[in-house]
C-alpha cells in the first residue's frame, strides 16, 4: 500500500465511524424509544433472519467500498472531498445491480439491528426514515456531481440500473407478480 492509498484509506475512517458506530448507537436508542413512546410490542426473535440480513447487507457495504477504491480509484462520499472522486464510472459487478449498493447493504445491516434487538422501530422506521435522508442527499448532490463528472455514460448507466433495490431482487419480484397474475 503506498502512500496515497493509505491516505485514502484514512480519510474513510471519520465515515466508517459515523456509519457503523454513531448512526446504529443513535438508532438502538431512539428505536427503544420510539417502541415505548408508541406502545409497540417486541418482535418475535429472528436471529436467523438478522444473521442472512447482516450476512448480506454487509456484503453489499463491503465490496461497494471496496470497489470504489480499487476499480473507481476513489473513497465512499468522494464527493465531499474533490481530490478523493472516483476517476473511474463504475457499472459493472455489485453496481450493475443497484446503483447504491452500499446504501440497500447498510439499510439491510439497521433491520438486521432492529430484528435482532425486537425492535420495531429500528427495523422499519429508522431505516425508513434513513432511506429518506440519504435518498435526498444522493438526488440533489451526487447524481448531479455524476453526470457532471461522467456526462452521457453515467445517464445510460442511471436509466438502466435501479436507485437502490437491485435488480435481481427486482426481476424476482416482478416474475412472481406476474405468476400471480396468471
């Protein structure tokens, strides 16, 4: 690892600690909260759903980050530091099947939380409400920061590739709406 990419890797670091430390803390407690406040009562234990859940939306976090860096030549959130942009538009692999794949892992990792902790409120409404967030801040600043970067390419890539569920899941879906159907 030479000095650039170590660099990069610790200009990572403040998000990681958002993302896996303070964004799950502020979750368990406001969830627990929100299921008294509301008159929820726990959920049945799903510790086998939780596992599979974090097994792949870890999956998803992980190897988005790491091809960001390896193949983008870029960090996750590059676009809050302009020398740390992807250089390279990435279309292929786990992001020829959501472009957002860190978000739909991460979402998966809070309702893991929340179906292992029985917590209504952080296995829906917390994710819920961080879909909303992110989904904001991906529409009015990195879209944009996107296509500015990659013109034509990236708008191809964004009208075939689904915002955040991928599209095997989405192919799946929609095969058995139709089977329904008939």
């Amino acid at each position: 690892m030479n000095i650039a990419e170590f660099k990069k890797l610790l200009l990572v670091i403040p998000s990681n600690i958002i993302f896996f430390l303070i964004v799950p803390v502020v979750s368990v407690v406001f969830g627990e909260k929100l299921d008294e406040f509301l008159g929820l009562n726990p959920m049945i234990p799903g510790t086998v759903l939780a596992t599979f859940l974090l097994i792949v939306g870890g999956y998803y976090v992980l190897e988005s980050i790491r091809v960001l860096f390896t193949e983008g030549k870029g960090i996750p959130l590059g676009d809050i530091i302009p020398d740390e942009q992807t250089t390279e538009l990435i279309t292929t692999g786990i992001y020829s099947q959501t472009r957002n794949p860190m978000l739909f892992g991460y979402l998966l990792c809070l309702i893991a939380l929340g179906i292992h902790l029985n917590s209504w409120s952080i296995a829906i409404i917390i994710p819920t409400l961080f879909t909303a967030i992110w989904t904001l801040w991906l529409k009015t600043h990195e879209e944009p920061a996107l296509e500015a970067r990659f013109g034509a390419p990236y708008r191809k890539y964004r009208e075939k590739t689904p915002f955040l569920i991928p599209r095997s899941l989405t192919i799946k879906a929609y095969i058995m709406l139709e089977t329904e159907k008939s």
